[in-house]
C-alpha cells in the first residue's frame, strides 16, 4: 500500500483560461465632475459663450428690408424659396459655390487658430464646449460644488436626489429645446414659425426638426460631453497635427514644478527646495477644474482642449502658497526648452504653415468677395431638346427646340431682348399664346425668379450647314443693357 498521494489531475483549459484574468476590451470613463473656477480665462469662457449664445438665438429675429414679396428676416436659408439670405446678400442654388468658398474659409480659418494657438477654438468657440458649458454651470448651480455633487452621486436614491436631478434635466431639456427651436428659426421666417407653434399650426417636419436638434443637443452636452471631444470629433486629430515647437499651448513647466509633492505645514520652501522638490503641491485642483479631466502635469494629450482653466486654478494655489504664479501657463514648446536652460526663446508667429494657412483665407475670402461685387443679375441656361435632334419642315427648313431659363436676380420686373448668334437667317419663335417670331424675340421675367420658355429657331432649308453648328443664345436687359449668354448647338441633316 502507497502512502503517497496521487499526482493532482492537470487543469483542463478551460479551468485554466479561468484562472486567468481576463482582458477588458472596454473600460468606463469615469465620469468628469469639474470644479468652479475663478480668473481671467474663466472670465474669458463666459464672454464668449455670452457672446456666442447671444449671436445664435437673436440672429433669426434680425430684420433687413428687401423689396415687396421678398423675405426681410436678415439671415435665413429659404429651403422653398430656394433661397439662402445674408443681409444684403443673396445666394441662387446656382451660386453654391460661395457655401463651398465659406467652408473653406472656415477650415483654414481653425487651422490657422491652431498653429498659433492650439486647440483655442475647441476651448472657446466650439458648439459642443458652448453648451456643455452651460450645462454644467446649470449643474453647479443645483448639485454644488465637485465634492457635494460626488456625494451625491453615491448617495441612495432620496426624494432630494430625486428631485435634485429632475430639476437638473427638466432644465436641460429646456435649454435644448430652445437650441432646437433657434435653429429651425434659420430656415422658416421666424415671427410667423412663432405664431404657428403658439397656435398650434405647425407642420410635422417643423417638430420633427426641432425634436431631433433637441434630442441632439441634450444627448451631447448632457450625457456625452467630453467624451465627444475626445472620441467623435474629427478636429481633435487634425489639429494635434498642426501643433509645432512654437504653437502656444497650455504647458506644464515641469522643470519648474518636479518633484511634487504635498507642501507640509512645517516645511518652508528652502526646505523644499533642499529636497529636490519642485513647487507643484500636488493638489490636482488643475485636474478638478479641467472639463475633460485631462492632467496637464503629463505633457501634452488630445484630449486636452485648450481652454485655459487648469491655469486659472494653478495661479490660484500658487498665490495662496506665495509662489510665483504661471506654473501652468500658454507657452511654446520651444520657448519651455529654452526657459529650463536659463534663456527664452523668440517668438515666432511667422511660420511656413502660418503664412499659408493665412494666404489661402485671404485668397478665397477675396475671391468672393470680388465675385459678390462683380456678379452678374442676369444668368440665362439652355437644354436643347435631344429627342429629336431636329424636325425638317415640309418647306424644307429645318428647326431646333430649345428650354431657355432666363434668371432675373434683381428686385424688379425686367424685360430682355433674345437673340442667337453664330446662325444666319435664323427666325425664332416662343412656343406660347401670343407667339412671337422674328430673329428676335421679347421675354420677361419677374422679380427675384426664374422665367422659363421654349423657343424655336428655324433656319430656311440650304442655309443651314449640315451636321452640328455651334451657336451663342443671348439675353440683353432692356433697362440696364446687360448680356446674359449660353452656349448651344444647332443641329442639321
């Protein structure tokens, strides 16, 4: 008999594998609660989302006199009307090219922001930071300060709770409600979209619209937050691309600040000093009021936008501690180098990419801007008819049909004189009640639209050359003698 115990039996993989931890594919954020800050980037914030927020909901209800029957609301895209006004500007579905020119403009405009100053326009002027801005203001105002609102997050549900929270999203809602209902205003005349919600006449779509901008605004700056930032938007990544040694950013000067540590009651700062201590504190209130929760102390990240606040509280604690302040500050990677070896470095805001980015604004900006002061009020299109590519009369002579569209884009009533070049003996006619003919015709289009005629032209049978003739349509403004003209073919046996 053995005394030997038997040889334990080999895990099966399965026992194995749950022995094992296993990797976490995704892991929670956990959830930014940002401090109250005080300074003058905080200052900064509020100026612009004042500004910003004034900008977006009185823009709508902004007048400009344009003429009888003639939308006055200063900016608005007239989706029946097709249609997109700005004050004095006017834009054809034929001028898209102008939405293309501001696009552009806008573009480059942030790229440029970026070079120079990093991610200012996520920190600023970004809808996103906008509103969730406000939304976390409203936060504060209700649910406290940082700790209060950790508290009482991990707090069993109460009825004070509960009604801390209802309130906090009943507000929400409403802000969002009115952002959705601002920017329907943009595309309906404001006053009369006002009447019809009050009264109850509103269309569908309208609410429909509205809904989905509200839903939009309430789930990303509610809920989502800084999480859009650093995950969705797309500028996170272009725009850490653009950064270089002589962007200004929000730095850390760690050879300045390191080693951290705690200041202790006791201990003066030659002490500190004598420690190899640096003056950060470690008090991660730079952390607490960063609305990403981002911690400048480990050099620049992404998810860093720029604002400006961690330096705020810095100074804050820096003054209270009676150290310099700027621990945290805007600065240049270069300049920073130079700074811990005693020198500083030069400025420099002219850069190949800067110059650029600036040239390309102001090249597109004045192509517009020219274009917009030479355009013309008179534009004519013609669709010559392909089926068929021609009728021979029974006298011989040979005809074309033609769509002409002759777009008057003045405040008036215009009457033009049409006429075809490139084609002798030709006569034309205007397929209408009071036909006209002759090698010229009279046409007229209202105000602010688009006439449109089908028109004749014949030719007597052995002038016209067989095959495919190029020809020119004109239309000449009786009242301002200017020309409109569009390229055709005539075609032949």
């Amino acid at each position: 008999m053995s005394l030997t115990s038997p040889a334990p039996a080999a895990p099966t993989p399965a026992a194995h594998d749950a022995d094992q931890p296993r990797e976490r594919w995704f892991v929670q954020r956990p959830k930014v609660y940002a401090a109250d800050v005080h300074g003058r980037f905080r200052r900064l914030k509020w100026l612009a989302l004042a500004v910003l927020l004034g900008v977006y909901y009185v823009t709508p209800w902004l007048r400009w006199e344009r003429g009888p029957g003639i939308p006055d609301q200063a900016v608005l895209v007239d989706m029946v009307g097709r249609r997109a006004y700005f004050f004095w500007i006017e834009i054809w579905p034929q001028e898209v090219y102008y939405l293309t020119g501001l696009l552009i403009i806008g573009a480059f405009g942030i790229f440029f922001a970026t070079t120079l100053l990093g991610r200012v326009w996520c920190g600023y002027a970004c809808p996103q930071t906008v509103w969730t801005d406000l939304f976390m203001w409203v936060e504060r105002k209700l649910e406290g300060p940082r700790t209060e609102r950790i508290r009482l997050d991990k707090a069993p549900l109460s009825a004070r709770k509960l009604g801390l929270k209802a309130s906090k999203h009943a507000i929400w809602l409403a802000i969002s409600l009115v952002t959705g209902g601002a920017w329907i205003f943009y595309f309906n005349d404001a006053p009369t979209l006002l009447r019809e919600i009050a009264t109850g006449a509103v269309s569908w779509k309208v609410l429909a619209f509205a809904g989905l901008f509200t839903g939009t605004t309430y789930f990303f700056a509610g809920w989502a937050r800084e999480q859009i930032c650093i995950y969705v938007c797309p500028w996170r990544s272009f725009q850490a691309a653009m950064v270089d040694e002589d962007t200004y950013v929000v730095t850390y000067q760690d050879w300045r600040g390191e080693g951290r540590a705690p200041l202790r009651k006791s201990q003066s700062w030659e002490e500190r000093t004598a420690e190899g201590l640096g003056d950060c504190i470690d008090c991660k209130l730079c952390v607490h009021v960063c609305p990403t929760g981002t911690d400048i102390r480990k050099g620049q990240q992404i998810s860093c936008i720029g604002c400006g606040l961690c330096v705020d509280a810095c100074n804050d604690v820096m003054a209270q501690v009676g150290r310099p302040g700027d621990l945290i500050l805007f600065d240049t990677r270069s300049n920073q180098v130079a700074k811990a070896d005693g020198q500083a470095a030069p400025v420099r805001l002219l850069r190949p990419r800067t110059v650029i980015y600036a040239l390309i604004i102001l090249v597109v900006a004045g192509a517009m801007a020219i274009s917009l002061a030479l355009r013309p009020t008179l534009d004519v299109s013609v669709l010559r008819d392909r089926a068929p590519l021609y009728v021979q009369r029974s006298n011989g002579d040979v005809q074309n049909a033609y769509t002409v569209k002759i777009l008057n884009k003045t405040h008036e009533a215009r009457t033009y004189r049409l006429s075809v070049e490139g084609l002798a003996n030709a006569d034309l006619s205007v397929a209408s009640v009071d036909a006209q003919s002759g090698n010229a015709l009279t046409l007229a289009a209202e105000a602010d639209s688009v006439a449109t005629y089908r028109i004749f032209v014949r030719v007597p049978r052995g002038a016209a050359t067989p095959g495919s003739t190029d020809v020119t349509v004109l239309a000449r403004d009786l009242t301002s003698g200017e020309i409109g003209r569009h390229r055709s073919v005539f075609m032949a046996p």
